[in-house]
C-alpha cells in the first residue's frame, strides 16, 4: 500500500505538472523540454520531446493493477506522441526506454485484452509506434563494424547535413550491446527480421572483438575499427546491461550461443573483477591488476543476475555490501571507495539496488530483504520526497538537493517510474495481488516486460549461430539449465543469514567514523591517515607523515615533485600500509586526472603592436572558469600584473586589473582561489605563470589547472597556464611596450591582426602580408596536430613500467613505488590538486615556443622562408617519431 501510494504521488504529478514533457523537475514543479532549460550533457541524451516518462510508465501501471489507467495512458500515448521530432538522442536511451516502454505497454495490452475486460478497442497501435521507432534508429547502425552510432537524429538519422550526428568515433560497450532484448522482440512481434539481424551484428562483433587471454572486454569502443578506447573492465557503467541481455537473450531467445558467451565472461568476471564482496574494474590486457579501487552504484543490478545464473552465495555477499552502504548513508552513493567512503556523492534515484533485492526474495525467500525493501521506501520518502514528486539527491552525506536556481539534480529521472515501483511492489505483493502471472515475462534492463513466448513466435532466425566459432571454448562446465530454488537451500532456512552474517559490520569496520579538529586538538582520538586527495608539497606536517610512512620526496629540475616509497623505512607495519594505500591513492589520482580530465591546449596571442598576432604561446586549460573551446572569438584584453602577485589573497590594485587579463605567479594557493580573487577585482581572465624557473612547453608536459573540489560554477572568466619561458615573453613586452593586448583563445586565429590596429599606420608590402598569412595558416596545421590525444600513452598510465604523475598544492608530483605497485583511488569526489597533467606534446610546442623565441622586440622578424623551412623540419621530425612511437 505504502509503495502505491508513493507511486501514485510521483505519476500524478508528472501528469499534472510536466505531461506531454519528457521529464518531471520536482523542486520546481514544472516538465523539462529538451532545449528550453540548460543543458545537462549527456543526461539529455534521454530526452526527445516523446513523453519519455508516461511511455516508460506504461508496463508498470498494469504491474501495480491500475488498468484503468493504463488505458487512459495508452490512448495518450497513441493520440500525442510524436516520433518524428528533429532531435538528437541517444540510440541506447531511447531503446531501452521508449522502444521497450512501447514493447512492454503492447505486451501487457494484449494480456488485458486477451482476459476481456479491458484494452477492448487496442489494435496494436504501440508496436506500431514500435515499429516506426525501430526504423528511425536503423540508421545508426550504418557502420562497417555493426556497431551503431550512440546518437542518431529522430527526423534526419545520421550523416544528414541537417543531423547534427555521425561525427562520433566512439560507444560504451553496453550502449551497442544492449539492444538484442527490444530489437528481437520488435522483429518477433512484427515478422520484421531486420531489427534482430542488426542487434545480433553488434553483439557478435563485440563478441569478437573481447579480449582473449582474459575473455573481458572494455568500457569504451571505436565503433568503426573496434578498437578499445578505454580498456578497463568492470560490470558497472559502461559495461553493465550487456552482460545482462547476454543472459537474458538465452533465456528469452533460446539461442544457445548467448549462454555460450555469457558464461565464458562470467568465469572471467569472477575470477578477476570479483573480489568478494567487491566488484573491481580491472584492466583487460592485465586482468591481475585493478584499474581503480573505487565502485560505481550501477554495478548493484550484478546481484540479480547472479540469481539468474544461480550463482547465489556471491550475490548475497555483493548485495549485503551494498545494503551496509546504504544504511550508512540513506542511499546508494553514485561511487564509493574500496573502504566504504563516499567517491560521487550524489544519488538520482537508481532503481539497480531494488532490483537486486526483488531477485534475492524470490530466490530466498528470507523475509530479510523484505526488511531491505522497506528501509529503501523509508528513506526515499523521508530524504527524497518532495511537494511534487521525487527528487535526486545531490549529496547523500548530506541529504540535500540541488539548489532549485540549478537543473542537473531538478530530476525524476523516467526510470525511477519504470524500475523502482515495479521491483518495490513485486517484491512486497502475493500472487493474488496480481492480475497475471510475472513469471510468464522477462524483464529488459528498463524493467519492461517481453512474454516468453516470443522464443518460438515468427522465429525468422536460425536458432544456433552460425557466424562465430566457439571450438577454443572449454564448455564442460557451462549451467545449461536454469536454477531450481527448491534445491539451492536444501532445508537450512538460514544459509542466506550465514552468508551475511560476517558483512554485518564490514561498512562501519573500513570506513572509521572521521575524528573532528576539535577532537584532535583535544587529543580525544587518532588522527586519519592522510590522503592523497588532500595532500599539499608544500605542507610540512604532510611531509612529516610521508617520511613516517616510509615515502620519500624528490623535487625534478621541471617543477614537479616525485615520490619514492620504501616500505622498510616506515615507522611501523601499519604506516607502511598507510603508505602503500597513499602511494596507490596517488597513482589512482593521476592517471584518472590524465585519462578522464584531458584538455586541448589553449593560445594566448599578442595582438599589440609590434605582434600583431605573429606571438602565439602554448597554454594550459583550467578544468574551470570560460570554456575558451565554446566561445570562438576568445577573450581580449591589455594585461596587467596584480599585487599581491601570487594572487591568494584580496588584489590590492583592482584600479589596474579591472577590464584587464590578470597575470600572477603559480603557488602558494589554488589556481581556483586565484581566479575567484582576479575575478572579484574585475578582472576578464587570468594567467597563471609558472614560478619555477626556465620551465617550458618544449621540456615539460602540458599543465591544466584543476579546480579546489568545491562547486566552481561561480568562476566566469577564462583561466590559462604558462610556464615560466612562455610568461616571460609576456613579461619582456610589459617591460618594453608597457600597453600589451592579448588574446586567450581555443587556438591562434588565422588572420592578419594588424588590420584590426587602427593606430598603428605601419606600411608593410603585399608580399609580406602575404607571407605572414602563410606562416600563420603553417602554424594553424601544426596547432592541429598537437591536438591529437596520443591515445596510447594515455590508456597506459597505471602500467608499472611507466611513470604516473599527479599534482598537489601547485606541484606536480611523480609517483614511483619500488616496492609494489597497485593503483588506487580517483579524486573527483574530493578536493582537487592544484594541476592535472595534460598529454605530453613536446614536439609540437617545441615548434611553437622555438618561434616565439625567434621573436625580436623591435619587429625585425626572421624571415618567413626560414621560419617555413623551420616549421617543415619539426612536422618531419614529428611524423618520423610518431612512427618510431607506433
């Protein structure tokens, strides 16, 4: 009663409040419209003005036995629906919600309409939106792999020149691989084969394609190479459904090649990446090692399709690890770390716990999860409900939700509606609640309902597939039945207990509670151990604890400090597992800042007389402030130097900066203390310019500037960094001319700016204006190169071989651990370091940097002839060692 009482609480006011909008903002009270509100990225992917939420909800009516409104749903859908709009969405979303949501309303219609009383009038009219659907996502699937675009447009499809998609290279693996449940059935209800057809192409290939030594395959896919992008392997996001509809598409299909293949990962999956009773991401070329040490909420579905294989011990583990989560903190965290502390704070209302838990029951039947459930409906109607529905929670720490003033946790995301009810609802209700017999469906990832009898209705594939040999698989012992509950728990009621029994405390055992100053200065307890999130170079107590846990530091001549651990020179065993966490900690901290957080470099163009836009100097990106790469004609301006010229503390010359582009020395604070301090003085940008002495973009890896882990929405201006050669050129010119312009841009413009300088009546011939465009347009093609991501170097950064880097304070730190080596923790959950790492380029802004240096302050320039043969030399030199590399 209580879970239909919530459920007519969230339906009844997306009906009133957002109905035809896709999605419900509860705190506002209002629907969201793709394009009317701010953009939130990719979470709008979902969205495409077709009433996502009421389509999504169809199935779930009739699971809760409100036929009544479920027929007035369906006619909606059939009267208001439009499948034709001009907008982008994601080919995945829009499967599993909408083409399923449409499957799953037509599945139950024809049930009620079968029974009699109601749906009387139902001629199909939702699989024949189905149907139109499927064709509108058909060409996504124009790729010489199999694998679909991620996006296609609705009304235009891909490559259109009004699509506005098909440029895209890559897809998560679960994003092409969850398509066989929704395209099987559409062809099987239909007699259309070709749905079925493109779904098994895409599967098969990405069967193909997995990793052989290891039988695992990766988050992220080139969609036309099959390359792995990203080559981490968990069963979280990314990766998740695909495993799942593996299984399913055996038992709705009956295909025994999806059995096959499902089982070769999931020995894989289990002896890798589960650790009871964790699940790690690791790498797919070296399984035997973690790719994180932290866990994302989407992998809390795993449970409950271990119960479908019958693998049950495992699953209580996983799933009793989760609950002791959640009890900690209300909610499921959307990441949290190996040690039970929060990663990414924020919960959108997932429903994959629930799930979990609904399967558990039913293979149990221990009445403890019916103890589970009603803790999860507790503590979303005492933390998530809202005036007008449900709303996500942006800090399950705190409970709070996003302020209303922004839209990304304004949500009530559609899923919430067709996942969290149905599973909450099942797991609570006996057979005579229901009006028909859920055994008789499978579920999709969404929670919608296909019948069963699908396996032998229009069967226009061959059963077995004949497109993949599976002669190198060892199959004598693959399940090839399914699990009988009857026999798992032989009379021993309590064998689910025995399993949870010692995970009771296992939450509160890892993650101490944290120990306050007051209660440090007071002495009352020990302090925490210190993290790597937290640590500052130039902390002296900090570095006190580094040498108590056998971690040494050495400063390199670039600038960047490195650490060294040797675990025999700590202080005690259990400073040197401090230590050995911290050293993973770091590493972890790296890498991900290289492989998630990479910026493109930025241009800062003297445009003052006598440069006139000749001087382009490598920059840095911040991770904060303008996104130069969205606003094209860059930010102009005369530079000035604050005082106090470290920048960390109020500008006691706002007079000068106002208007102007700040310039300061990197160090002693945040780079983002930095730009909120410029910015409260007036300032329209700033540059950062390295302390360290004859640091250059030609010797040192690219920096960009990381944020302070706080909220840094409310930095407006543009931020760039410059090391200590590049800034001096800056310098040099103020010291000369006094009155410098520059430009900050994604890149340096390819036009003459002389032009633009009015004052300036400098006569110059047609030849050599000529020969200035032609120079800027040569180094136009070097900046393009420099912009490509040297992918390689990037996917293997927690190779032990290799040299990982992080920064701390306004350091950049080297970590190097003689003793072992495991990766460990991301940062993003926690303050940030002062400077991430961007790709290391030297060739290229050697090119750069050699020609500003060239540079003569009185503008006798070098000739272009030179400066072209210099040019070609270096893109030679490059192409040779890029070869060399490959």
């Amino acid at each position: 009663n209580q879970v239909l009482e919530m459920f007519d609480h969230a339906y009844s006011n997306y009906m009133e409040h957002a109905y035809p909008a896709d999605e419900l903002m509860p705190l506002t009270c209002r629907g969201r419209v793709r394009g009317q509100e701010p953009s939130r990225g990719d979470v709008d992917d979902a969205l495409g003005k077709f009433s996502l939420t009421l389509i999504d909800t169809l199935d779930t009516l009739v699971v809760l036995n409100k036929t009544k409104e479920f027929e007035e749903a369906v006619k909606k859908v059939i009267k208001d629906v439009n499948l034709d709009n001009d907008i982008v969405v994601s080919v995945f979303e829009t499967n599993i919600r909408v083409l399923g949501g449409l499957l799953g309303g037509h599945s139950v219609a024809i049930m009620l309409k079968e029974k009699g009383e109601y749906m009387q009038w139902y001629n199909g009219e939702l699989l024949h939106m189905a149907k139109e659907l499927g064709y509108k996502l058909l060409p996504a699937f124009n790729t010489t792999s199999g694998l679909p675009y991620p996006r296609v447009n609705l009304k235009f499809g891909v490559r259109h020149p009004e699509a506005r998609t098909g440029t895209e290279t890559d897809t998560c693996t679960a994003c092409a691989g969850t398509l066989i449940l929704e395209f099987a059935a559409l062809s099987r209800f239909t007699g259309t084969s070709i749905f079925e057809e493109y779904a098994r192409k895409a599967l098969d290939f990405i069967w193909e394609k997995r990793q052989r030594s290891s039988n695992l395959v990766g988050v992220t896919i080139n969609i036309h190479t099959g390359d792995w992008v990203r080559k981490d392997s968990g069963v979280g996001a990314g990766i998740d459904s695909y495993y799942e509809y593996l299984l399913k598409a055996y038992v709705l299909l009956g295909d025994d090649s999806f059995l096959e293949r499902f089982n070769t990962h999931y020995n894989a999956i289990m002896r890798y990446i589960s650790q009871p009773p964790l699940l790690l991401d690791v790498h797919i070329h070296k399984p035997m090692l973690n790719a994180r040490t932290w866990m994302d909420s989407l992998l809390a579905f795993f449970p409950g399709l271990q119960v479908l294989k019958g693998d049950i011990r495992p699953a209580i583990e996983t799933h009793e690890m989760l609950y002791q989560v959640i009890k900690k903190h209300n909610f499921l965290p959307e990441a949290f770390t190996t040690d039970f502390r929060v990663h990414w704070a924020q919960h959108p209302l997932r429903p994959e716990f629930a799930e979990s838990t609904y399967f558990l029951y039913k293979a149990t039947g221990d009445p403890y999860y019916l103890e589970v459930g009603k803790t999860l409906i507790e503590n979303l109607n005492k933390y998530a409900r809202v005036p007008c529905g449900f709303a996500a929670m942006k800090d399950v720490r705190t409970g709070s939700h996003e302020d209303r003033t922004s839209t990304f946790f304004n949500r009530m995301d559609s899923f919430f509606l067709a996942e969290m009810f149905k599973y909450l609802y099942l797991l609570f209700a006996d057979k005579e609640d229901m009006i028909f017999d859920i055994e008789d469906y499978i579920f999709t990832t969404e929670a919608h309902l296909l019948p069963l009898w699908l396996s032998t209705t229009n069967q226009t594939i061959t059963k077995k597939n004949t497109t993949t040999e599976y002669t190198e698989l060892d199959d004598s012992n693959f399940d090839w039945t399914c699990p009988n509950t009857q026999i798992l728990f032989p009379n021993d009621p309590m064998f689910a207990q025995s399993i949870r029994e010692p995970l009771k405390n296992v939450v509160d055992k890892s993650c101490p509670r944290g120990i306050s100053r007051a209660e440090e200065s007071l002495g009352s307890g020990p302090k925490p151990p210190l993290r790597a999130r937290d640590f500052m170079a130039s902390n002296p107590e900090h570095l006190e604890i580094l040498k108590k846990m056998g971690v040494s530091l050495i400063h390199l001549k670039d600038g960047r400090v490195q650490l060294v651990q040797h675990a025999v020179q700590a202080a005690s065993s259990l400073d040197a597992e401090d230590g050995l966490r911290f050293m993973q900690e770091m590493i972890e901290l790296s890498s991900q800042q290289q492989k998630e957080q990479q910026l493109p470099p930025r241009a800062v163009q003297i445009v003052s007389h006598p440069f006139f836009g000749r001087v382009v100097l490598t920059a840095g990106p911040a991770q904060f402030g303008m996104d130069l790469s969205k606003h094209k004609a860059g930010t102009r301006g005369f530079v000035a130097t604050i005082k106090p010229y470290n920048g960390c503390s109020e500008i006691t010359n706002p007079e000068a900066v106002k208007e102007k582009i700040a310039l300061m020395q990197r160090g002693q604070c945040m780079f983002a203390e930095k730009a909120r301090n410029i910015q409260k003085a007036g300032a329209i940008g700033g540059i950062v310019i390295d302390d360290n002495e004859g640091s250059s973009s030609d010797t040192a890896p690219l920096f960009q500037m990381a944020g302070d882990g706080k909220n840094t929405d409310d930095i407006t201006i543009p931020m760039l960094f410059l090391f200590n050669k590049e800034g001096n050129i800056i310098l040099d010119a103020i010291r000369e001319y006094e009155a410098v312009e520059v430009l900050l841009s994604d890149k340096a413009k390819d036009r003459d700016l002389e032009v633009e300088n009015m004052d300036q009546k400098l006569s110059e011939n047609d030849s050599h204006k000529q020969n200035s465009e032609e120079a800027t347009s040569a180094f136009q093609n070097v900046g393009e190169v420099s912009e490509e991501p040297e992918e390689e170097e990037s996917s293997d950064v927690t190779d032990p071989d290799s040299l990982s880097s992080a920064n701390a304070d306004s350091d950049s730190v080297s970590i190097s651990n003689q003793d072992s080596y495991v990766p460990g923790t991301d940062e993003a959950s926690a303050p940030e370091p002062a400077c991430t790492q961007g790709d290391n380029q030297p060739q290229e802004e050697k090119t750069e940097t050699e020609s500003n240096s060239k540079v003569n302050w009185d503008n006798k320039v070098q000739p272009m002839e030179s400066i072209l043969a210099d040019w070609n030399e270096d893109i030679e030199a490059f192409e040779m060692m890029e070869k060399d590399e490959l």
